[in-house]
C-alpha cells in the first residue's frame, strides 16, 4: 500500500479553545497518504448525514477525530477542509491505516 501513498498530509491534534473561543492545536505530524475527490455520504458527529467531497488513506494508526486539523499538499482545495469521518481500519495483524473522509 505504501506506494500508492503518492502525498503528506499533516494532521494537527485540537488542544482546545482560546480565551477568544478560536480552536487551538499542537505542532502537526507529517503522514503519507493517498487523495482521491471522491463524493460520498456519510454520517457526521452531530448524527447528520452530509457529503464529504475527498476521501484520504493515509499511513496512520495513530487516533485522529474529527476536531483536529487536517492540511492537504499545495494544488489541493480547499486546504484545510474539515475532517467529517475518520475510519481506522485493521485486519488480522492489527490496525495497519486511517481513512479521512473530508468536507
């Protein structure tokens, strides 16, 4: 699988909210991944149904949410879209990547 992971993405952890109400984060991790423009539904945190509009596989098992940040290499847009989903996926060695499903 690592050589289709053609793109770093950063994740960033949510550390919380400033004094102002704006979120906070700590220093990003550089993770390998693959990016497709993919549409599909999904179920949010709020319960809702919505639409994400890319979906990444990424080298990953460390746990990632919904409240942290995702930045997406140069030439990709939006950016820093929200992170709707997060998928962890294993198999009989154990959890081997994370799958993002993006706004």
């Amino acid at each position: 699988m690592r050589a289709l992971l053609a793109y770093d993405v950063v994740i960033e952890k949510y550390a919380g909210e400033n004094a102002w109400g704006l979120k906070t984060y700590v220093s990003g991790s550089v993770y390998r991944a693959q990016i497709q423009s993919k549409r599909r539904e999904v179920t949010n945190a709020a319960g809702e149904r919505v639409y994400g509009k890319t979906t990444v596989h990424m080298d990953c098992i460390d746990p990632v949410t919904t409240l942290d940040r995702v930045t997406l290499p140069s030439g990709f847009s939006p950016q820093r879209p929200n992170i709707i989903e997060v998928q962890r996926l294993s198999d009989e060695r154990g959890l081997h990547h994370t799958v993002l499903t993006l706004s």
